[in-house]
C-alpha cells in the first residue's frame, strides 16, 4: 500500500513540476515576442531558460528552437558587445557558444538525427574558425576548437545511432556534401589532435618572443579564479577577513594562460587523441587512414625523445608506405627511422635506413625546401647523393657520426663490423640485385659449364666492389672474384684461401645498369646445385650479403617498376633472362655395377615369396653400399587398407616386406657395427659389403602378400666407388619390378539336406520383409555342407589339410555341431583348374537368426615339381589360406518328411514305397497331400487325401510300387500342404529317384 501511495505522490509532484516549468516557459516566452529587451544579452539568457524549462518538460523539440535561436542572438553579439576586454570578451562568447553547440548536438543525436547534427557542427566551426582574436591570444582559439572537435567525437562516439545508420546514410549528393568519414568519430579525433598541435606552436611562439613574460612573473596565476558568469575570469583579493573579485585586463588573463599552458604538456594529450583515431580507424579497416594517424603519434614520441615507441610506429607506417608505392611519404618515414637510429647509436640500422632513402626513386631535381620534410632533408637528387657519400665515408671507416647528444660515435671499425642481408622481399633489393643464372639446365658430373652472375643497384653514384664471394649448396662449388684494380683483402688471404679464386677488370657497379660476370663452374656431387647467395665486400669491415635470384622469376623493384627509366637484360642473351635459372641439376656418373632381380611367377596370399636380388660389380668397387627396398603400389594407390575401423593389424598392409634374408652362410652376428638392416611394412634398408671388381654378392627379399594386388618393386643401391670418399658422392642405380599378387585357390561351400529327408523351412517359403538372404538350416537336423577348393593358378598345388575352426568366444561351438573326418588329405594333388570337395555335416543345436559356422582353414604348398631350378623364387613353406563360412539361419521345422525306399529295385518286381510325414511341433497338423502319377510305375494307396499328424507323432504313407521300364527312374512325387501353416513343399527330384535293374543278378 505505501508503494502505491508512493508512487501516486511521485506523479503529483511532477504534475506540479511540469506545470510550474509551462507556466514559467510561457512568462519569458512573452517577454521574448514583446521584445522588452534591448541588449542580445537579454535575449540570450530568455532564450536559454526557455529551453532549458522545456527540456525539463521533455519537450525537445521546443527546447532545441529556443536553444538555436539563443545560439544565433550570441553570433550577433560579436561585433556589438564592448562590455568586457577584446580577449576576454571574445572567450565568454565562444564558451557560451560552445554550451549552446553542445546542447543542441545532444539533442540531435538523441532524437536520431545524425546528417543534421553533422551538418550544425560544420556550421557551428565555419561560424567561430575565422574569430582568432589578437595574435598574443591565437593559442586560445586552436585550443578551443581542438576541444569543439574532441567534445562533437566523443558525442559521436557514445551514440548508439551512429553505427547503425552510417551505412544507409545518403552521402556525396550535391544538397548535402558530406562524406563517409564526417560520420565517424575518428575524423574528429584526428582533426583536435592537428588543433591541439595548432595550439602548441603558437602557444611556444608566443612565450619565445613574449618580451613582458618572466619566467618567475607568471601573473599571480594562483589568484585567478573562474568568475560566477560563463567564460569569465577574475582575481581574487584579500581585504582583511573578506574577499573581493576583481577583474582582469587583456595582458593580465594572457599572462595566466600562458603560464597554465607551460604547466602541462600537450604532447600526451595529442598522442592520446590520435590514439584513439587510430584505433577506430583499424577497426574500420582504414589503413592508409590508421597509417596516417600512427605517423603523427611516431613525430610526437619523437618529438619527446621517446626513441624506441616512436621507431616501432614508424616501422609499421614505413612497411605500409612500401606496399603503396608511395616514395615521396616513405622518404619523410625513412628520414625519421635513420635519426632515430642514429640517437640510439644503432649503426647496422642507420645504414640500412640510409642506404634505402638513397635508393629511392625520388625527384631527379632539387625540390622545394620545406620545414616539414622531415629529418631526412627534402626528397631530391641531391639529397641523395649527400646520403650515398655519408653512409659510404662511415661503412669505410673515414667518417664518424656522433650520436645523441654527441655522447659516442657511429663507427665501422674492425672490432665492429657491419654485415647487411637482403633477402627477396627485402626493401634493400634496390640497393643491390643478385641474379644468377646457369645456362645449361642439366649438367654431367665432373664437367665444366657456364654461370652468369649480374649485378645492379639504383644507388645514385656508382660503387666500387672489393670482391664478390658466390656461394651454392655444394660449398666446394663456392668461388671469389677479386677486383683485379684493388689488392687482395687480408680476410681473403685469413678465412677463405681453400676457395677458387677468379678476377674481374672491374667490379664497379653504376646506377641502374647491369654489371655482368661470367665463369666456368664445375660439380663433383650429383644432385641439384643452386647459387644460394652473392656476398659483396667493400671495404674491410663492411660485407652485403644479397639472396641469388633467377632471371626468369625475379620480381620487379617495386617502387622502381613504373619509373621513366632504361630496362635492360641481366644477361646479354635475352632467351637465357627469360629462362635463366639460379639451380641446375647434376647428372649422375653412370653406374659400373648390375643389379639383376630374379623372380619368376606370380606371388599367391599367404606365402612367403622370395625376390632374389643379385648385385655384380663391373668396373667400379663398391664402397658403403646401401640397398633400400621400396613397396608401390601399380596403380597409384597406398599399400594400406582403406576399410577401417578395424583395429590396426599386420593385416592391414596390402603386401608387406617380411625381411632380408643373406647370402647362406652369412649370420647377423657377423655384421659389423656400420653395417645397417631396416625392415618396415613397405620399406627396406640394408647395408652392402664391400666388393672388389668382378665379385658379385645376392640376397633374398621375403615378401608376402594379404590380399591380391599387383605392387611394383623397387631396389635402389647406393654405393661410393671410390674408398677416399664414403662422404662424398654416391653413384646410384635403379631398378624396378612388377610382381602380380593372386589367390591361389578359390575357396567356395554349399549346403545339401540329407538323402530321402527333407524339412519344411517357413523362411524359405515365406521370408519377413528384412529377411536376409541367408541358407536356412533346420535344428536339430542333420546337413550336408560342401566346401570346394578350386585351383585358379598356373601351377600345381598340393593339399595338405582341411578343417573348420569355430570361434568358442561366440559360442558357435555350443551352438553348432560339426562333424569332419580327419583333417591329413595326404598328398591331394590339385592341378590348374582342378577342384577339391570335402564333406562337411552340420547340426545346429540352438535356434539362432543369425549363426556363424566358423572359418576353413586350408593348409597347402606349392608342388615340389614346380619349385624354380635357383631355388630362391619360391619357398617349401606351408601356406595357410582362411575362409570364414557365411552366416545361416536356424530354425525349428514344423514338418519334417522323409522317403523310405530300397537303393535298386527289380523290373515287375514289387517293392514298398513308404513316406513318413514327422510332426515336432505341440499342435495338431493338417497336411494335405498328392501323389503324381508316373509312366514308369504302377501303385496302389491313395494318390489325394487329408491327414492329421499328432503332435510329436509321426504318421507313414505305404504303397507298393511295380517298375515298368528299367534304368534310373523318377518315382511318383509326392506334394504335401500345411493348411495351419499355408505352405506347399515336395521333396526334390534326387530324392525320389531310384534304379532299376533288367533282372535279378545272377
């Protein structure tokens, strides 16, 4: 109850409020239509406290016309009011001005209107830009509008509809030219960090030719206080217990600012500003802008001695630079990289920067001198060369460079050396190029060729090059041209006297020309020889070290490809510049030694197949040979089995290498420790002993195949032919072989019911609708299962046992009873072709959807007569080969029906002809039967009736029967009809067929 009351008394309260703000609103408002002022003051303030009610009102949009037409009464006061000093009459306006401008960009914003908000900024800045004021107080008006701008971006920055909206906004139309970025805090940002900057300069100007400043006269500055009224200022004096305001002259508040200004350091505040642009500016993905942003902030820390913060913006700004192309702004960047590693006395770096400006492609005349150019001087031809000849003074040791403050010196001396690497992506590529190219792609071993090594730098002078070291990765391949016009340096003579040593007339290299050097080259070692580096030396202690590259690869200079400038080859041939490499490969000397691979035949699964491999040396001894063996597969494929969520076995490789076997007679034990043996799935490494010419040596290489598959063999021997280089170069010879992997037998089974008995199988006659096609077994009965081995090879093979293994894990061998007889089939010969049955009986014991019988094992060989006369193709080993039996289903008959007949009968004489019909189930059957009528017999019984079978019983059918006709004969079949169950079946043909004999034996 008291919140209601509560509440009700919050919503008098504001009635009441409201209404006394209209009331309020409306008396001025009167005094505002009947113009009972004469002063803009008056107006002003009316204006103000209208807008101010209404805001109190919610009305925004009353409170913004109020707030706009106090904010135009103001722009006229500027040429009328002389109530206060110039100076200080000029501030009071523009603080008022800048509430009003506040105001009415708040309520823009919040009633999302961000053009219009924009767009009163600009004109609220386009209105107060040109009122500087006196020059004394100049600094003044760049620190007002550096906070015009801070304020408008963190209004900008705090609005939830500036994001939202920017990109729907219509820009760049002729009514409202407003671009993108003005929606943008960012801009704004950037734009109070330049007035802030605006400010610092003319507020130092101004103390540096201020003539009344004194540096301990700072205008009483502690007794200036702000005044009661905006934008006012006054000293405060003390009259005994009382204090009095008085007010300030022009000199006087200057005086005050002044020393307020010196008390703070702009710079942090500027870098805090630009900060911020630069980071909205990145989110954005404006680089160029975020560039732009982080140069300034790298000139402020510069500006502080804040050498290490500003190097690593200017880094980042410099990379930018390169990428764009832009020489001119990259100059000014470099030129602060090079000062800044000149003040921390980093000699490699301030070479590096230098070198680099030098090497821009800046203005071939003398530019416009001007102030903002940098440390780096104006960008200009002059300029260049005046760097060229300092860094080459320094790097020579003539010159020395004084570092900050002059406390040490930038030195290149023996005790510190400078080495520069320029690699292809280097920003130093135009400072020195290295192509190389070999103008034959193949070459022989031990034989002579040619190399062309080009040089080119776009340094404004020319340089003289001491020596020049080329090195590849065959290190005994690297050489030194020496200059023949200097001597040869003492590092030279010291470190690298073991390197052939060739002469050039001149190793001078001028501006943007090629200096071009050709030499004969000559490898020992096989393989790929690739150029990999040009080191140049100039002078004793100063080395560059350029990355070789390929004339028919090399990427243009990036700031120097859409110059005005000659382009020339880097050989004289212009085929080889367009298919010149910097690499070439190395013939092989050709092998003295023969590897034979003997096999013959085809491999079959599961044995262990022998790959004799014999090597035979000719010409050349063999010296730490080493074979290795390589498994492929013919088609492409991998030697793995790709079925696979099967656990890993060694089963899971297609064909595997089982091992190497040695010469006989040759034990491990007698290996030495060099000597090497590894054996993997399809990989194979193993060492060879030494053989003298004419001596051969033979292994054998046991492979065994899982599963069929044609693989290809490969043997590759390595081997030294001479002792004095087992680590030098190898010579190598290849050979391969296709090896067809088969099955050697075919192994298939089938099921048969027993002799005159057959049962009536319900899955059979009516299968369920996911009814897998499975043999169907009855339980309890006993069935025939055939197993036949087919010989699909191209020789004989030789049985040597068959048997099914039941899995007892499973319980197949609870389940299923099976009889064999003995598993020794003796010596079964099975010719190509030929087939091999064996009788198997199965009685399953449980009902069962799904029953596995178990796996048949055969267990054969190869036929000794069919052995390779070496005696290494094949070996006398036992092969197993295993397959597993299909799943079948079991289920209990219903009605089992048997025939009981004799073997043979006696034409015209009778015999009996009995059909026993077997009910095992518990419920009374109805079966209804037929008996077809046959030419060759004439018999007595019922050919059509209806009978009913007891459960568990059985019932007999008798006829007697007469031949008529002698030979095999069909005996009349019998068709019986389950009516509970509405299946039909008959016994099949084989079962009613008997033999008749003419007469009686004698």
């Amino acid at each position: 109850m008291s919140t209601h009351c509560n509440v009700r008394l919050g919503a008098t309260l504001a009635e009441l409020a409201t209404t006394f703000y209209r009331d309020e609103g409306r008396r001025i408002k009167s005094r505002i239509e009947k113009k009972t002022f004469s002063s803009f003051d008056l107006q002003v303030r009316y204006c103000f406290k209208v807008a101010v009610y209404a805001e109190f009102r919610r009305d925004w949009v009353e409170a913004l016309r109020f707030y706009e037409d106090a904010y135009h009464a103001l722009r006229e006061m500027v040429a009328t009011s002389t109530r206060l000093p110039p100076i200080q009459r000029l501030l009071e306006i523009r603080t008022v001005a800048e509430y009003l401008h506040f105001k009415i960009s708040t309520l823009l914003l919040h009633g999302g209107k961000l053009i219009e908000a924009v767009t009163w900024f600009h004109q609220h800045i386009a209105s107060y830009k040109n009122l500087v004021g006196p020059p004394k107080a100049i600094f003044l008006h760049w620190e007002w509008l550096s906070r015009q701008f801070l304020v408008f971006a963190e209004l900008l920055d705090s609005s939830s509809v500036t994001l939202q909206s920017v990109s729907s906004l219509p820009l760049g139309t002729a009514e409202q030219p407003l671009t993108e970025w003005e929606f943008h805090p960012a801009c704004y940002y950037q734009s109070a960090a330049q007035y802030l900057k605006e400010k610092r300069s003319a507020l130092e100007l101004e103390v540096s030719i201020s003539e009344t400043f004194n540096e301990n006269d700072d205008g009483n500055a502690e007794s200036v206080v702000p005044s009661i009224y905006v934008g006012q200022f006054s000293r405060l004096l003390e009259q005994g217990d009382d204090l009095a305001m008085q007010s300030l002259t022009d000199d006087e508040y200057t005086h005050y600012t002044i020393a307020e200004g010196k008390r703070f350091q702009d710079s942090f505040e500027i870098i805090a500003l630009l900060k911020k642009s630069h980071e909205m500016y990145c989110n954005l993905k404006a680089q160029r802008m975020g560039s732009l942003c982080a140069f300034e902030i790298a000139r402020e820390h510069f500006s502080l001695g804040d050498f290490n913060n500003a190097k690593q913006l200017f880094d980042g700004v410099a990379n930018l630079y390169r990428l764009e192309g832009w020489a001119t702004l990259l100059w000014e960047v470099l030129g602060y990289l090079r000062e800044c590693s000149r003040r921390q006395g980093a000699v490699k770096e301030f070479v590096e920067f230098s070198l680099e400006m030098a090497a821009l492609p800046v203005s071939t005349v003398g530019s416009i001198q001007s102030s903002k150019s940098g440390p780096g001087g104006p960008a200009s031809l002059e300029q260049r060369e005046m760097i060229h000849r300092e860094i080459f003074e320094l790097v020579s040791g003539e010159a020395r460079l004084k570092s900050l403050e002059g406390t040490d010196y930038l030195k290149v001396t023996a005790d510190n050396t400078l080495h520069l690497e320029i690699d292809l992506v280097s920003p130093l590529r135009s400072v020195l190029l290295a192509s190389v190219a070999f103008h034959e792609q193949i070459i022989k071993c031990g034989v002579s060729s040619l190399i062309t090594l080009s040089l080119l730098s776009q340094l404004p002078l020319s340089i003289d090059i001491d020596q020049l070291e080329v090195q590849f990765n065959q290190s005994e391949c690297n050489f030194i041209v020496m200059n023949a016009q200097k001597g040869p340096l003492q590092a030279v003579s010291n470190d690298r006297h073991d390197l052939r040593m060739e002469s050039a007339p001149s190793l001078a290299l001028f501006p943007n020309k090629w200096l071009r050097l050709t030499y004969d080259i000559k490898s020992e070692q096989s393989g790929k020889l690739e150029c990999i580096s040009v080191i140049a030396k100039m002078g004793p202690h100063f080395t560059i070290c350029c990355r070789a590259e390929s004339p028919a690869s090399m990427d243009d200079l990036p700031l120097w490809k859409f110059e005005d400038r000659v382009e020339t080859f880097p050989t004289k041939d212009p085929a080889l510049s367009f298919s010149g490499q910097k690499a070439t490969q190395v013939e092989e000397p050709d092998p003295q030694v023969n590897v034979t691979l003997g096999a013959s035949g085809p491999a079959f699964v599961g044995e262990r197949f022998l790959v004799p491999v014999t090597i035979a040396s000719r010409e050349h001894a063999i010296y730490a040979g080493e074979m290795k063996i390589n498994l492929v597969d013919v088609k492409g494929g991998g030697l793995f089995s790709p079925r696979e969520s099967e656990p890993f076995s060694m089963d899971s490789h297609h064909v595997e290498l089982l091992g190497i076997v040695g010469p006989e007679g040759e034990d491990e034990s007698q290996r030495g420790p060099d000597k090497i043996k590894k054996i993997q799935q399809s990989f194979g490494l193993v060492s060879v002993p030494f053989l003298n010419i004419g001596e051969s040596w033979s292994c054998k290489l046991e492979i065994m195949w899982h599963r069929p598959k044609p693989v290809m063999l490969f043997v590759s021997l390595g081997y030294s032919p001479n002792t004095d280089e087992l680590n030098g170069q190898k010579v190598n010879v290849h050979k391969t072989l296709q090896i067809e992997g088969k099955n050697a037998v075919l192994i298939s089974q089938h099921f048969m019911l027993p002799f005159h008995r057959d049962s009536l199988l319900l899955s059979r006659i009516k299968p369920a609708p996911d009814y897998e096609q499975l043999a169907s077994l009855p339980l309890h009965e006993t069935t025939v299962l055939v197993v036949n081995v087919t010989n699909c090879s191209k020789v004989t093979l030789q049985l040597l046992s068959m048997a099914i293994e039941v899995d007892d894990d499973d319980g197949v061998g609870r389940s299923c009873f099976i009889q064999h007889g003995g598993e020794d089939l003796g010596t079964a010969l099975l010719v190509p072709g030929e087939d091999f049955k064996k009788v198997f009986t199965v009685i399953p014991q449980v009902d069962s959807s799904k029953l596995r019988l178990g796996t048949v094992h055969i267990k054969w060989k190869r036929h000794s007569g069919s052995e390779d006369r070496s005696g290494l193709t094949v070996t006398d080993a036992q092969v197993i080969t295993k397959h597993e039996l299909p799943a079948v289903h079991v289920e209990l008959p219903p009605i089992v029906v048997s025939l009981d007949y004799p073997p043979y009968a006696i034409l015209g004489d009778p015999f009996m002809y009995r059909i026993k019909i077997l009910n095992q189930t518990e419920l009374l059957q109805e079966v209804k039967f037929s008996l077809a009528d046959s030419q060759s017999f004439v018999l007595s019984g019922s050919h059509n009736d209806t009978i009913f079978v007891l459960p568990k019983s059985e019932h007999v059918l008798y006829y007697k029967v007469v031949p008529l006709a002698s030979g095999l004969q069909q005996l009349p079949r019998i068709s019986l009809t389950s009516v509970r169950y509405s299946a039909r079946f008959q016994p099949s043909i084989a079962a009613s067929t008997v033999f008749i004999l003419p007469s009686k034996r004698c």
